[in-house]
C-alpha cells in the first residue's frame, strides 16, 4: 500500500482515485494507515462484501482472506485492466500508472477538451487482446 | 479462486459500498465519479 500512496498524485493527475480492499477491520486498518500516510481509503470488507462480488475470497487462509489483484475500471463500470496474482505475476504500481495514464489520455476526461481519439481505442484493443493472452480470460468478449 | 465471478476486461465491475477504516461507507459508484477506479485487493495487515 505504501507503494500506491507514493504515486498517489499520479494516479489523480491521471483523473483516477484509488481504493484498496482487505477484510481486516478498522481497528487493525486505520492504525497503519495513519502510520504509512496513506491519503486514499483502505476499505475494510469484513462480511467478504466486495470480496466475493469480485470472486477473490481466499477461504484457505485465516477464516477467508483475499486473493491480491488489481482493477481498473472506467466511468462505465467496465474493467479495462485487471492483474490477478494468483494466476499472473504482481502488477506493478508503475504500470497501473501508465495504464491509468492512457485511459485518461483517451476517454476519462471528455469535457476538458477535444482529443484525438485515433490513436487510444486501437492502443486499448491491443492491450486488452495482450491481456486476454497474459491473463487467460475466459468470459468470451461480448 | 473462482474466476467465473471475477469479473474480466471488458466486463461491467460488481458494485460495492464497504466502510473505509475512519468508517466512512464508500461505494464503487462514488469511486468512479472522478473518470477512472484503481480498485486493489490486498491480504490484510498480519
């Protein structure tokens, strides 16, 4: 978490906000983040609310924890990047980013000012394709 | 890990609204308003 706090700016620069999930509980969450700074909510999910929604329930491990993954969804609700750890390697802070940063770029801002959008959907198809093959997406895209 | 439920690319993202540590309820509906959510699941603090 700490990582994420130290690109925080970046992400809202970027035009993103960020939350992060575990099921601990306030008690034990707030403490570390005052501790670490951290100036974006750290949800404390203890019914496994938005943990199950999201199908990362860990119920192997201390009463049912969460699986590490990562998602970027859009002012349409849509996922347009996920990183699931238990299926792929860590994804980075630095390249949710740049991710972050390329959405923002094409779509996340439509009222500031007119952009080429040539050039973002294609890089988007491209990368969602390069995921699907990373990631192993099993849901046809609809 | 039950990857039905995991909602992939493309896909609309579940809805959520789960308290923050200061116990203020947050919900992925207002998380979005800005353009775009970075949504991280992580272990726990043990």
């Amino acid at each position: 978490m700490a990582d994420y706090s130290d690109h925080l700016e970046g992400f809202r620069a970027a035009g993103a906000e960020l939350a992060a999930i575990s099921v601990d509980d306030a008690a034990r969450t707030e403490p570390v983040r005052r501790e670490l700074g951290i100036k974006f909510p750290l949800l404390c999910d203890t019914g496994r609310v938005a943990v199950k929604a999201y199908g990362l329930l860990n119920t192997r491990e201390n009463g049912g924890i969460a699986f590490p993954a990562a998602f970027v969804i859009d002012r349409e609700w849509l996922v347009r990047f996920r990183a699931l750890e238990e299926v792929a390697s860590r994804v980075s802070v630095e390249q949710l980013l740049e991710l972050v940063r390329e959405l923002g770029s094409g779509d996340a801002e439509p009222r500031a000012k007119p952009r080429k959008h040539g050039v973002f959907p294609g890089l988007m198809f491209l990368r969602a394709g390069m995921n699907a093959l990373r990631h192993g997406v099993r849901v046809p895209y609809k | 890990m039950d990857e039905r439920h995991t909602p992939a690319i493309g896909e609309r993202a579940p809805d959520f609204a789960v308290a923050d540590s200061t116990g203020a309820i947050r919900r992925l509906d207002d998380l979005i308003k800005g353009g775009i959510c970075v949504v991280v699941f992580y272990r726990g603090h043990w």
